[in-house]
C-alpha cells in the first residue's frame, strides 16, 4: 500500500527491515517498482492490497479467491484491510509533513516510477 500511496518515507523504511527479515530481494525490487512478484503466494497477496488500494475496497470475488487459493485465509482479508487503514494515515501524514527520510534509510530512498500505461 505504500507504493500505491506514493509514499517515500515509508517505502525507503520498510526496505530496511524486510531485507533484516530475509524477505526475498527480488520480491521487495518488484514492490518498490510496482510489478508482480515472482512467488505466487507473495504476487497473491500484493495483488490483494494494490487492488483495495486502487479500487478503494471494490476488488471484487476474484481477487480474494486468488488470495484465499495462494494459501491465506478470510480473517487474513480483514487483516489485509485493517493494515490499509493504518497505513493510508501514516502516508497521507508523511505527505502533509513532508516527512524527511531518516539515516538509516539512505540506501533505499524511493519515488513511485511512472508505469507505463495498461
């Protein structure tokens, strides 16, 4: 959600901490450039989030089966929602504020690239 936020502040912080979890780099490239993710369960959850992102809630039937095949769960759908809230405040704060990049982050500074139209 951060990447469909424009976010950042918050992109450039939790590159760092998913690279010190071990979350695949190829993965965490592929959310700070917007495209799909080669591991079909992290792609099925990527897509779950930039889809309420995007649609504002409205993903429709198919986005939450494909979620629930890649092996999540119903409450996990609600968990998904419940982290959009706190993340659209944090973001659209950071935006108001402008809220400068700490020295930890200097290696992951990010700006949402332009896609190229579908």
């Amino acid at each position: 959600i951060n990447f469909e936020n424009g976010c950042g502040y918050c992109m450039a912080g939790h590159t760092v901490p998913a690279r010190g979890a071990k979350a695949p780099e190829d993965a965490i490239q592929a959310i700070r450039a917007g495209v799909p993710i080669a591991d079909p369960r992290l792609e099925a959850l990527r897509n779950v989030v930039q889809a309420r992102g995007v649609t504002r809630g409205h993903v429709g039937d198919a986005v939450v089966d494909q979620f629930i095949a890649a092996g999540f769960t119903r409450h996990q759908v609600l968990e998904v929602i419940q982290a959009i809230a706190v993340k659209v405040i944090s973001s659209y704060t950071n935006h108001v504020v402008h809220t400068p990049n700490d020295a930890f982050m200097a290696k992951t500074a990010w700006q949402r690239p332009a896609l190229a139209a579908a």
